[in-house]
C-alpha cells in the first residue's frame, strides 16, 4: 500500500506540529459582494469611493483612476480593516483572482460589482494564502471558457489546507511583515524616480532657452543647440542575432538591454560602455540605452559620442516620448534615417556634462540597486509561499 502523504509543509514555525485540516473555503471566510452602479451615479466631490480592478496593483491598493459615486445609492457593504478585495470578473483572464488587504481604515469606500470581498478573523493568513500558486491553480480551473469570472458560489467551493489558529496567526503575521518590506522598498523606488523626473526637467534647458532652472553653483555660461549628427563621432546598426549564440561577446539584444540573462555570441566586441544605443526597429522603435558593452543586435544602432556618453544618454532618454511621437515611421516604427540630421540637441561645456552626466548615472545606479533589493524580497516570498503552504 502506498503511504498517504501528510498534510504538512515543507517549512514551519519552531514549535508548530500536527497536520494540517482540509477545508472549503467557505467554511473559513465570509464573502460579500460589490455595488452595481451607473455612469449617472458617478460624482466629483463628496461621494463615496468604490474600488476597482485599477485600483489594485502588486497587492497593494492604490489610486488609480478613482470612482466615487453619490452616497445615497450606495446598498452594499462598506470594507473594514482586513478584508481581502478579489478580482473575480474582468476582459482580462490574468486579472482574475488578483487581490490586495484593507490595511487601513477607508471611510465611505465599497468595492465594484467585478469584484468580491473576503472577510475572516485570520485575514493576514488567508490573504497570503491567496497570494500561493495554490490558490492562483483553483481561480484557472473555475474559469469559464468564454465568461471571465469568478462567483462566490466557487470561491465557497475551492478546497485548501489550513493549521491551527495559532500557526495561521504566526504565518500572516510572517508575510505580512515582508509584505510590508515590499512595499517600503517599492516606495522607495517610487520616490528616487520622482526625485530623478523632477531634475530632469530643472537640470536642462527648457525648449527655445539656453540656461536650466537648477545646475551646479560653478557653471554659469549658457548651453549651445547643435543637432544630434554634431555631437557624435559616428553610428553603426547592429549585427550580431540569436543564430550567432556561442562565442564570448555579450549579445547587446532588448532582452539582455531591459534586464535579462545575457548570452553570448560569435562575432567581436563592437560596442563600449559610453556608447549610447537606440532600438531602431520594432513596436519599441526609439528607446535609448548606455553603460552597456558587447556586440549590438541588428535591430539596434550605437552612437560613439564626441564628449560624454552619459550625458547624451540622459538627454535622449528625457526626450523619449519625443522621439517615439515625432521621430518614428508610421505603422511598423522604425526611427527615421534622418534623426540625427533632424534631432537638436542642448549642451553645455563638456565639464558640465560630465557632471550633469555622473550626478543622473548615481540616481540610475540607487534605482537599479533598489530594484534589485525589491526583486530578491519578491523572489524570497514566492519561495516561501511555496513552501509555508500545504
């Protein structure tokens, strides 16, 4: 006879024991569902707030796109403190079953009628529980062939294993301190990049003038325009693809260029850190890189810089949405042959480029680490969640 498993994690709480139970989910959490309201309902001042799908990211509730409505049409539960706000219905299969926790007090706020709310004692452990592949395996099973969505009648009905009320105190009390680090560090993102998005548009000329609001107290003289063509010494399309995988020259292609693994290939080192790439082809035609070294992808081109490289980085990438409205072929976009014969370009003297240049690469290099910092605490909890859940 085969040995029946237990019904144990793989990773406890010192103290922990005994098997874990088998219960739907309805036996362990109350279920209320969202208002239905009309476009005619929605008011500008003083209604009451409802939460949407946009209204959730990263489990987290956020603003986003906020709906209020007027407060006497309001007839559905008001959200407490603990509840757990699902997805259940949305033109997007991988939205359903997305969720975020009350963590504070919300007055005068309801959720939609496309989505539905969990109410339980133990609600830092069931709102882990509905961050576990577990639960994301049931939501994929009950979904409708043609109708994305969830009811409550199968969210009563999903089966999942719960321990005892102490270690279900201790697990949520576990994931909602890292959840917490997770979204500190987001913040902390979140405000550097402001940080960087504000001196951007202080630290460089406006259009039509030739002296920036903010700079360093030592720089004084004004910024001359030149086009693009003028402060590059030259620029090359890639050659390097996929197919020439193999040789020791890092493959500079979007995957490796937007954060992933690096591979190599079989053709000589063409690009160096202080050359500034652009995505030349494709939907993602125009975007702009630096600090990169290797052999360019074909679909990419490099400018080799007359002064500093970082510099020129910095001003293309706070021009970005210029070049993608203005700088781009219709239909399939590739970036126009002429760019750097049309592309103007403001410069002060090399000395405050490369300061302007260094002091931009170190907010890119504190955003970098923290994203990194973010990643391994987001990677650490997936661990977790795989293993702290039966």
């Amino acid at each position: 006879m085969m040995k029946e498993k237990k019904l144990v994690p793989k990773r406890r709480f010192k103290g922990s024991e005994g098997e874990w139970n088998t219960y739907n989910l309805g036996e362990k959490v109350e279920f209320f569902s969202g208002l239905t309201y009309s476009p005619n309902d929605a008011v500008l001042n003083d209604g009451t707030l409802v939460i949407r799908s946009s209204n959730i990211k990263n489990n987290q509730i956020i603003d986003a796109d906020n709906v209020y409505v007027n407060k006497q049409i309001v007839n559905s539960e008001q959200v407490r403190v603990g509840d757990i706000i699902v997805v259940v219905r949305n033109g997007s299969r991988d939205l359903i079953g997305k969720n975020a926790v009350v963590r504070e007090e919300m007055t005068d706020t309801v959720i939609g009628a496309f989505m539905t709310g969990i109410r339980s004692k133990y609600y830092n452990f069931n709102n882990a529980l509905l961050n576990t592949n577990l639960f994301k395996r049931q939501v994929a099973q009950n979904l409708g062939a043609t109708i994305n969505q969830i009811t409550i009648g199968m969210f009563n009905k999903m089966v999942f294993n719960f321990p005892n009320k102490e270690e279900q105190q201790k697990i949520g009390e576990f994931f909602k301190v890292l959840d917490e680090r997770i979204a500190n560090k987001e913040r902390k993102i979140a405000k550097v990049k402001a940080l960087k998005s504000a001196y951007l548009t202080e630290m460089f000329p406006q259009e039509g003038e030739t002296v920036p609001k903010r700079r360093f107290k030592e720089f004084t003289e004004e910024w001359n325009y030149c086009l693009l063509k003028e402060v590059i010494n030259s620029e090359f399309k890639g050659r390097a693809k996929a197919e020439m995988l193999g040789g020791n020259s890092p493959y500079l292609d979007t995957d490796h260029l937007n954060g992933g693994e690096v591979s190599y290939v079989n053709l000589p080192k063409d690009v160096e850190k202080d050359d500034v790439l652009i995505l030349w082809d494709g939907s993602q035609a125009g975007m702009v890189y630096h600090g990169f070294e290797g052999a360019l992808g074909s679909t990419l081109k490099a400018y080799k810089p007359k002064y500093s490289g970082e510099y020129l980085y910095q001003f293309l990438k706070k021009n970005q949405k210029v070049i993608f409205e203005q700088y781009r072929t219709p239909n399939i976009p590739h970036v126009i042959n002429t760019f750097v014969d049309e592309f103007w370009i403001c410069i002060p003297s090399i000395e405050e480029q490369q300061k302007i240049g260094q002091f931009f690469k170190n907010l890119d290099d504190q955003i970098r680490t923290e994203e990194k910092k973010l990643e391994k605490l987001k990677k650490m909890k997936e661990a977790y969640l795989e293993e702290m859940f039966v």
